[in-house]
C-alpha cells in the first residue's frame, strides 16, 4: 500500500500529539498516586479508555465493510492481550510513584528490545548477529539507566523493566492476529479484558478509595480521557501508514518525558538517564533500520539474511 506524503506528515504529527497525551497521563498518574493505588488509577485508565476504542472502531471502514461484526475467530487471544496490559499498566503506574518520572519512562522504551527476543520463540522469527546486537546495547543502556550497584537502586527499578516486557509481550501477540480483523476491534478486545483485570486487580488490593475532591475527580477523567484519546490517535495515524515510518519517532518521548518531569516536578534525573538513554535508543532504532532493510529485500523479491 502506497501512503501520500501528506498522510505521512500527519499520521507523524498525530503519532507525536499520542505521546504528549502519553506523557500528560503518567503526569497526572503521578499527581494521584499519594491518594489512590496503581491498580485503581488502572482501572479509571480503562473505564475511560473504553470510549475512544469505540469511537475507533466506528470510524473503521474496514470494520463497516466486514459487516460490523463483533466476534472474531482469536477471541481468547484478544482478551490474553488485555490481561497482560493489566500488569503492565499496574507495573508503570506503580514505578511512577517510585522512581523519578523521566527514569521510569525511559526504562519501559526497553519494549522494543524485548519484542525482538520474543518474536523468536513467539512468531518463529530468524533474528541475526544485528538484531542481537541491538539487544545487546539496549541491554547495556537499561542497566545503566537502573544502575543496581548505586546505593540508590531499589528493587522497585524492575517495575517498569517488568512493564516493558509486557507491553512488548502485547505487542508480539497482537501480530499472531489474523490480518483481516480490523486494529481497532483487536483494540476494543484489549481494552475490555483491562478493564475487566484492573476491576478485578484493584478490588483484590483493597478496593477503591473515597475520593478526596472534586479536584481529583477532575484529574482522573482528565487522566483516563488523556490516555484513551491518546490510543484513538495512534490507531489513525497506524492506519494512515506503515508502522515502520512511525517507530522512530517514538523515542521522541524520552526528552518529552524529561522536559515534562523537570517542568512539573522539578526532577532532572540527568545522571541516571544518561548515557544509557542513548543506548536504549540506539538499539531500538538499528531494530527498526533492519526491520526495514529485510522489508525493503522482500518487496524487491530477494530472500534476505538472518536479520
């Protein structure tokens, strides 16, 4: 499928906007976990995400084409794809009221290197001496990022590592997806079986807590609206062209999120970040230059190597 530049450009800015709204949501996470635990701010995260998924799946040509079907054949592994986010969310949210808010967010861009080494026992997939080196130095850059032989590391460092396997565990599955369903029912699917974990998670935990104010109850539509939207926008701009020209720009949100924690909390946890940051994205983006590499041979019929 051939994608305008215009489309390009805009699904890029789109794709952007989600990780600002990204950002604002684990913002406001942080602002609420002195008063309520990760699991419950999960399950409002759900709650509210719930409407932009149907709007999605409204708006989807394929879906109207397809007959406005709702079930699909891999049912099971939709709804597995919403319970593993239930952790993950659960993890995130967790290290944000932790660890400082750039270095939590930083350590879960680990995803793409973990999704690398499941694509193997999950998809079947050949991955060579590149993909493995990518791994390798986006290894290196979260142990710098976590550093455990400072006097600083608490086991609570392993909370968004642990949330980034996940995701990148949600991710691999999703495409072990039967191609002609459409994104936003897979999404609707997902989103349904969080809200369903969390509910479940956050009434094992205690249940939820009385709200403080009006204030918070602000801030958690604001949060739950921020993070819904957020996933509304990626699966437009997913549908308005290839994946591969989008995946760079997401480690655009490592500065946003150091900017937006030192703006907002006054954290600068430069030292911690840096220089493992660079590594962490040095070796998520030679994963995608070689996805695209091995695209680029199949397209033009030659068998590529062990990537």
């Amino acid at each position: 499928m051939t994608h305008s530049k215009d489309n390009v450009t805009l699904a890029i800015i789109l794709s952007l906007v989600a990780l600002l709204l990204f950002d604002v949501m684990g913002l406001i996470i942080k602002y609420l976990l002195p008063r309520y635990s990760a699991a419950e701010l999960s399950a409002y995260r759900n709650f509210f995400g719930i409407f932009p998924s149907l709007i999605a799946l409204w708006s989807s040509s394929g879906w109207h084409a397809g007959g406005r079907v709702l079930k699909m054949r891999q049912w099971k592994l939709g709804l597995a794809r919403g319970f593993i986010v239930t952790f993950a969310q659960f993890l995130f949210y967790f290290s944000l009221g932790t660890m400082a808010f750039a270095t939590a967010t930083t350590i879960t861009y680990a995803n793409a290197i973990f999704m690398t080494a499941l694509a193997i026992p999950l998809l079947g997939e050949r991955v060579g001496l590149i993909r493995w080196s990518a791994v390798l130095i986006g290894f290196v850059g979260v142990m710098m990022v976590m550093n455990p032989t400072s006097d600083s590391f608490s086991t609570a460092a392993f909370a968004p590592l642990g949330a980034a396997f996940l995701y990148a565990l949600a991710g691999v599955t999703a495409r072990r997806m039967d191609p002609d369903v459409p994104s936003p029912l897979i999404n609707l699917y997902s989103v349904a079986a969080a809200l369903i974990g969390s509910l479940s998670l956050a009434i094992y935990a205690g249940g939820f807590s009385t709200l403080a104010s009006m204030s918070d109850l602000f801030w958690i539509i604001a949060m739950g609206s921020c993070g819904g939207t957020a996933v509304l926008l990626l699966v437009v701009s997913y549908r308005m062209t290839e994946q591969s020209n989008l995946a760079p720009f997401n480690y655009f949100g490592i500065p946003i999120a150091f900017a937006a924690g030192w703006l907002i909390y006054g954290e600068t946890p430069f030292e911690d970040l840096f220089p493992g940051a660079f590594l962490i994205i040095g070796g998520g983006l030679l994963v995608i230059w070689r996805e695209r590499q091995v695209k680029r041979s199949i397209l033009r019929g030659v068998q590529p190597p062990p990537n």
